[in-house]
C-alpha cells in the first residue's frame, strides 16, 4: 500500500507541476509577448516572401536566368490517367467531346511559351492555447506557387507538344465518328428505326417455299413459324426491310422483300 500510495503521490505532484509549467508559459506568452516562453513563438512569412520575390522576378524572358532563379516549368506531358477519364466522358457528350479534343490539340500546337512555378515552404500550425497567436508551429509542407512567368519550351518540349497535339485530334476523330455513329445507326438510318410507318396495313407471302416469321428484325433471330405462299398478314410496323406482322396471333418480324401489299379487308 505504501508503494501504490508513493507512486499516486508523484503521479499527482508531476500534474501539478505540468500545470504549473503550461501556467507560467501562457502568462509569460501574454505579457511579454511569447519572446519568455519555450519554444519560441515562430511566424511563417515564407510564403509573403517567396510571393513577392516571384513578383519581382515577373519581368525575366530568358529560360536560362527562370532556371537560374530556382523556378520550375510546367510539365507538357501526357496525364495517361486524366486523358483515359476525359475520354470515356467526352463520348457521351455529343459534339462538345470531339471539340474539347480539338481544342486542345489547337492549344498544344500553338503553345509559344511554357509557365513557371516555385517551390515554397509553407508552416503548418496546430492550435494551442498557450501561445498568443492561439497555434504552434509544428512543421512544413512543400506547396506549388504557380507565377506569370512564362519562357520559350525547349526542343525536347516542342516535340512533346506536337506528340500531344497529334494524340488529341486523333482522340477527336474517334469521339466524333463513335458519336456520328451511334446517331447514324440508331436515328438517322431509317433500317435501324424502331417505329417507321407503312402505307399498308395487309400483305400477301410471294414465296414458293413460304416466308419465315422471326423473333427480330435479323436473319440470326429465332423463327416463330413459317407462313405458307399466298398467306395474308398484317402490318404492325416496319423498316426499309422489315416489317413486323401480326400472323395468326403471332407477331413477329419477317422479310419485306417477300410481301406484296393488298387493300385493307
């Protein structure tokens, strides 16, 4: 008991302690504004300053005196990942897809100068009482400035943006021939009509060997029946090739090559 009594006795004496310690730093940080406490107050102006000597630097032409000056041109190459996502996206957009392509591969092949940017060190605080400012200092992180500072690309450069170029308007051709496509065969193209009005309602089978009645509009669909030769069906609805009929209470889609039109009974 004597033991457990000791160790509760010094556990209570380190609180008070500590308590007393962060006590005195908040009041030495109050008083003489945090210049009395450990660790010493710190103020990020890293990144006021390194913005203000980027301003400064905004009048520099020659890559080589942008390179000197630490700053870092932005990359012209191909983001695989980015350009997969915007093409599958731009397939569903029609005619805005096949011209986001081509817009940028305009932009790339009329790109006359490259954009800089610099690496700045910037704080990352953490909120604590004790200080004035209410936070502490706990480390930094590297942040990415972008400047207006621009400079002519280099060869290596150049050929990247006119790969890049290339790339693009081939992702435009491919978009707008899928979406011309899909518009043609499913809109424009009368065969692949789902609903296309006939100007009669009864035909005749003028097939020998009868005519075959299928489940869809295909040579591969599943044949229903078989109408003999001379038979009457009626019409439902129909392409430039296949009609849909009504034939003894089975409806299915047959050939329009091997009917001939009668007047309604």
């Amino acid at each position: 008991m004597s033991f457990i009594n000791s160790l509760f006795k010094g556990f209570i004496r380190s609180a008070v302690n500590q308590v007393g310690r962060d006590g005195g730093k908040v009041i030495s940080n109050q008083v003489y504004g945090d210049s009395h406490s450990k660790p010493i107050r710190i103020v990020d102006n890293s990144h006021k300053q390194s913005k203000a000597h980027i301003e400064s630097r905004e009048n520099l032409i020659s890559r080589g005196d942008v390179e000197a000056e630490g700053l870092k041109a932005m990359s012209v190459k191909l983001n695989i990942q980015n350009t997969v996502f915007g093409f599958i996206v731009s397939l569903f957009i029609p005619l805005v897809g096949p011209l986001y392509w081509l817009y940028n591969s305009l932009s790339s092949i009329l790109t006359k100068s490259i954009p800089f940017y610099n690496i700045s060190q910037v704080g990352i605080y953490k909120q604590d009482r004790r200080y004035k400012t209410g936070r502490r200092l706990e480390g930094y992180r590297t942040v990415k400035q972008k400047t207006n500072i621009k400079a002519d690309p280099t060869d290596k450069e150049k050929s990247q943006l006119k790969l890049n170029s290339i790339v693009y308007l081939i992702l435009a051709a491919i978009v707008g021939f899928a979406q011309y496509s899909f518009f043609y065969e499913n809109v424009s193209n009368p065969e692949n009509a789902s609903k296309n009005e006939v100007d009669f309602k009864y035909a005749v089978v003028s097939s020998n060997s009868g005519l075959n009645l299928r489940s869809d509009s295909s040579l591969n669909a599943t044949i229903i029946t078989s109408i003999p030769n001379n038979d009457t069906v009626k019409i439902i609805k129909g392409t430039d090739k296949w009609l849909l009929v009504d034939y003894k209470e089975n409806e299915g889609w047959v050939s329009k090559k091997y009917l001939v039109s009668i007047q309604e009974n």
